[in-house]
C-alpha cells in the first residue's frame, strides 16, 4: 500500500496555472518547465523507491 501510494505521489506534476506562474517568473516556457518538474520528479522517484525497496521506508 504504501509503493502504491509513493507511485502516485510522484505522478503528480506542474500544470495550468502553476506552470504559468513558474514560468513567467523564471523566463522560461510553460513546456521548459514542465520538462524541468518530469525528470526532477523522475529522479527522485527512482531515489524513493531504492529507499523503499532496501525497506528504509
């Protein structure tokens, strides 16, 4: 239950409204920075679930 719901909170990204705010704060794209949050999110998925699997979680 608790790798079901770590999958789930590391599908969750930056959209809409959020993803405009970002980007017109840091100069760069709505796309840019969508790319930016997938594989930050990515990254630390993979971190959590090596975590998780050597049962540190």
């Amino acid at each position: 239950m608790k790798r079901i719901a770590l999958e789930a909170l590391f599908e969750m990204g930056v959209r809409g409204e959020a993803a405009n705010s970002i980007a017109a704060q840091s100069g760069l794209t709505t796309k840019q920075v969508g790319d930016l949050f997938r594989t930050n999110r990515q990254n630390m998925r993979s971190k959590a679930m090596a975590i998780f699997d050597s049962g540190g979680l």
